[in-house]
C-alpha cells in the first residue's frame, strides 16, 4: 500500500511541475499589465513593485477597447451555439448510421480546416460582401462554421461511438421519440464531449483573427484585431498589450470552468 | 458493429452540409480559378494552364519550406501528443484541484495567436523577460534572433506551451467518458497500470486521439502567426515556414496565380498526410479484442 501511495505522490508532482510551468509566460504577462510601460522597458522584476490599475482602466474606460470585447463575444457566442445545435445530429448521423458518402462527407468535413487562409481571404470577402453581411457578428460567427462544425462533428461523433447501441435500441423499443431520446437519454450520456466541444469551438472561433479581420470593419472589430493597435508610433505599449491580453483568457476561463463538471463527470451506464 | 443502413440519416446530416459548404465551394473555386491565371489587375487576366502549378513545384526555396514545415510538424507531434496524454492521466478526478488544472491547463489556448508571439518575444528577452534573464544567469547565451537553433528551441517551447493542453483536455474527457465498470473488471483481474492504459484507456481514447493528432498536425502545418511574430521566419531562413513563405508570395508580392497554386498544392500535401494518419490510426490495433 506504501508504495502506491508513493507513485501517487510522484504523479502529483509530475502534473504540479508542468501547470507552474505552464503558468509562468501568463505570470510575466500579468506581472507586466500591473506595471507601465516605462517601468516594464526599464528594469527586470520578478513582481511589480509599484502595482497600477492604469492599463486596465484605459481598456474598460476606451470604447475602441471594449467594444472589441462585446463584438468577440457576440460573435463568439454565435458561432458555438450554431456548431454545436448543427453538430450534434450530425454526428450522430455519422456514429450510428450508414448511408450515402458517409465516409467521404465526414473527411471532406475536416479537410475545410486545411486551406492555408492567405488566398482564401479575399474570395471570402468577396463572397460575403454579395450577401451584404459585411461588417456584422453573424458573417464572423458563419464564416468560424467552416472550420468549427468539422472540429464538433468529429468530437461529438468519437463521444456518441463510446456509447453502445444497445441504449438506443432500448430506449426506442421502450417507446421514446428520437427528439426525446435523443434529449433526454443521449445528450446526458455524452456530458464530457459537449463541454470539451463547446471549449474548443469558443476557443478557436476566439483566437482567430484573419477572417474575423478581414470581413469586419468598424462594428463587428474583434478584439485580436483590437490589440494590434497597442503598437503606435513610440514603438509598443507592452503594459496595455499584457492587460489585454489577460483580459482576451477571462471569458474562455469562465467557459472551461462552467463546463468543468460535465467534463470531469465519468459515465456511468446504470443510472440511464 | 455493423451500423443501421439508412439514407434519412441524410436530413440529420443536411443542416451541416449547407453550412459548410456556404462558406467552402465558392472561395475554394475561386482559388482555383486564380491558380490557372495571371492576374495583372482587374478585368486584367490571361488564362496560363498549369505554369503556375509547375513553377511552384520546381521552387527549391519552397522546398526547403516544406522540409524544415515537417520537421516542425513531426516533432510537434512526437511531443505533444504523449505528452498530453501523460499529464491527462495524472489529473484529478474529483475536488476543487479538476477546476483548478482544467482553468490552467486551458489558458494558453485562449490568448490570440499574435499575442502569444508577442509574450513570448517578451518572456525570452535577456534584459526584461523571465525566461531570457534565468537562461542568461545559468551561464547559457541564447538568443533567437541571431541562432538558428535557439530559435528553433524557442518556436517549440512556445509550440508545446500552446497546444499541448489541447492534447491534455481532449485525453482527459476520453478518459473520463470510460465507463467505471471496466477499471472494476481490470481490477478483479488484478491488471497492472500499464496493463489497464494499454488496452483500456488507450483503445477506448481513439476516438479523441484521433482528433489530437490530426488537429495538432494540421494546424501546425498552418501555423503563421506565432513564428511570424516571434522570429520573423529568421533569422536568415531558418524558421519560414510554408505559410510564411506563402504570405510573402501572396502578400508581399501579391502575386496571387502563383500564391493560390501553391496554396492548392499546400492544401493537398496536408490532405494526403491527414488522410494516412487517419487510416494508421483507424486501422491500429483492430484485430484486437475490443
């Protein structure tokens, strides 16, 4: 018994290395947007050793700066609930079924996260600019589909394969419609991979800048695009670039943490 | 494992499809059609067949592009992935530590892919970054910007600091979607832990390892933005990559025949790759017992 709780131990250690580790560049960037830029060019400190709010207030009190944050989170937010209500029969279509191009529709689904975006660009503009969609959350949250649905569709459909049939087969024979099975039994059943899909679709339609920069102009901004400007004429405001970078990790934060028990919830088959 | 033949599965199917293929067929073809072009300017085109096509696959610059593009990619890979899978097995499973390491774990993932080069320009710096000093007072001199190799080392760093916890969260819901009754029967048989991550937990995650890898090979054959911010593709040549490369054709030079040749042909190398790592991986280990 000693010796497995010493293994256990080591393991602990193990993982508390790697988040110090992990932890330690968003350490320096938090160190950083507590301190001005002069201070920052300065002198090399482990802590800020005069702490100011003056990054942070230029953010919250600057329209330019915040509205970058509600247009991403508008768009953001659009785009994870139109992957993952489209995704999930869709994916389950492709975890129970065989029929017509099954095999070639779902790789042909992820080779849309392929294409190296430079060239795409300018079709893309080109293409929403035909349905007038320019400069809108919703020509982001679209144009984020192409290459989140794929990511959803392929996640979803690896958690739904983990579950046997045999619960679908039970429930129809005991009567359910597939709306309510599908609601009520299967959806519960795959917890884990909903949260991790809904993270990675609010995280990768977050971090991207080409397209969301390229499609919107003033009224849609993302905040990536939003931070380029902390580079001005007197060269980069690093502090106001290290503020808003702390504050670009708060609402993806607030998402794992919201999906973190059905991410950590095991499955168990008894209690269907 | 035979699954039901039903053609209705189409309708579930349908609402993806169109929402893919809006944003897909028409700029695709566009693409295309550029590729077989000269574009001089507006209105201003002559059809050119495949010279664009033949001029890119005789670039030697281009070659060395998508040498050094997958070495990095490889060694992505052999990092990150078991990597990503150890520390998912090290996690916790109940108590207030899950939120704590997934919140950590997930935050890298969260900061735009230009501000990540921007942090790590400032981290590795000698005079006012963490990393850089600590370097620096070990007695070591490093520098990316003028050591190939060093920045080699810095870009994977930064790399395997980025993505890994993409490996970590998708291993780890593999993991917890296992149902308890199978680690019960491991331990009835008295299995050893290898025993149990061999042919338990490591089958029952190729669902979502399957998506690691191809998401881990695919978009760091794409990556742009952090090796652009960080190194600048320097120095010298060392670390431009395709699509750094691709940018200076397209951008720099914008010629866009050429560019979109070369991002068809970009666009197929990362195709036929993902295809074989999707059949290894689907057809690995398939004879065993379930």
């Amino acid at each position: 018994m000693s010796s497995g709780k010493g293994k256990f131990e080591k393991k602990r250690i193990g993982l508390i290395v790697y988040l110090f580790l992990l932890f330690l560049p968003i350490y320096w960037m938090l160190n950083m947007s507590l301190r001005t830029n002069a201070d920052i060019l300065g002198s090399f400190s482990l802590y800020p050793t005069d702490p100011t709010f003056g990054n942070y207030i230029k953010i919250f009190t600057d329209p330019a700066w915040y509205s970058g944050y509600i247009n991403s989170i508008i768009y953001v937010t659009l785009n994870t609930i139109i992957s993952l209500v489209t995704a999930l029969p869709a994916a389950y279509a492709f975890s129970r079924f065989h029929f017509l191009g099954d095999k070639h529709v779902f790789f042909w689904l992820l080779t849309n996260r392929m294409a190296p975006a430079a060239v795409f660009l300018l079709p893309f503009f080109q293409l929403y600019s035909t349905f007038g969609l320019i400069d809108t959350h919703i020509a982001v949250a679209l144009s984020h589909c192409l290459f989140n649905v794929p990511l959803a569709v392929w996640i979803l459909e690896g958690f739904m394969s983990g579950i046997p049939r045999e619960i679908d087969e039970t429930a129809f024979i005991d009567g359910y419609t597939f709306p309510r099975f599908f609601i009520t039994i299967f959806i519960p059943l795959i917890r884990a991979g909903i949260g991790v899909t809904a993270f990675f679709c609010f995280m990768f339609s977050w971090v991207e800048l080409l397209l969301a920069r390229t499609l919107t102009t003033t009224e849609a901004k993302p905040i990536a695009a939003t931070m380029t400007r902390t580079v001005s004429a007197t060269g980069l405001d690093w502090g106001l670039l290290a503020a808003a970078g702390i504050l670009t990790i708060v609402p993806g934060a607030l998402v794992i943490y919201f999906v973190r028990n059905h991410l950590a919830k095991g499955f168990a088959l008894g209690r269907v | 494992m035979d699954k039901w033949e039903d053609n209705r599965a189409w309708f579930l199917v349908l609402p993806v499809f169109v929402i893919v293929a809006f944003s897909a067929i028409i700029p695709l073809m566009t693409v295309v059609n550029y590729s077989v072009q000269d574009i001089f300017g507006p209105g201003q085109r002559v059809f050119v067949g495949t010279e664009w096509f033949e001029e890119t696959l005789h670039d030697t610059r281009l070659h060395d592009a998508l040498w050094r593009q997958l070495l990095f990619s490889g060694l992505v890979l052999l990092i990150e992935i078991p990597l990503g899978i150890a520390i998912a097995l090290t996690m916790p499973k109940k108590g207030w530590s899950v939120s704590l390491s997934l919140v950590t774990v997930a935050l890298p993932l969260l900061i735009p892919w230009n501000v990540i080069g921007t942090i790590w320009i400032v981290f590795t710096r000698p005079d006012i970054g963490l990393f850089g000093k600590a370097i620096n007072s070990l007695g070591l001199t490093f520098d990316h910007t003028a050591s190939p190799l060093d920045a080699w080392i810095t870009l994977m760093l930064m790399e395997v600091w980025h993505w890994t916890p993409l490996v970590v969260l998708l291993a780890y819901a593999g993991l917890r979607a296992i149902p308890d009754a199978y680690y019960q029967a491991a331990s009835i048989d008295g299995a050893s832990a290898w025993a149990v991550f061999r042919y338990i937990q490591l089958p029952k995650m190729r669902g979502v390892l399957t998506i690691a890898v191809l998401l881990r090979f695919m978009d760091s054959f794409l990556i742009y933005a952090e090796p652009f911010v960080l190194t600048g593709g320097g120095p010298g040549n060392s670390t431009t990559f395709l699509s750094i490369y691709l940018v200076k054709i397209a951008v720099g030079q914008f010629d866009l025949g050429p560019a979109a040749a070369f991002s068809l042909i970009y666009f197929l190398i990362i195709l036929l790759f993902s295809w074989l790592f999707y059949q290894a991986i689907q057809n690995v280990g398939k004879g065993e017992a379930p």
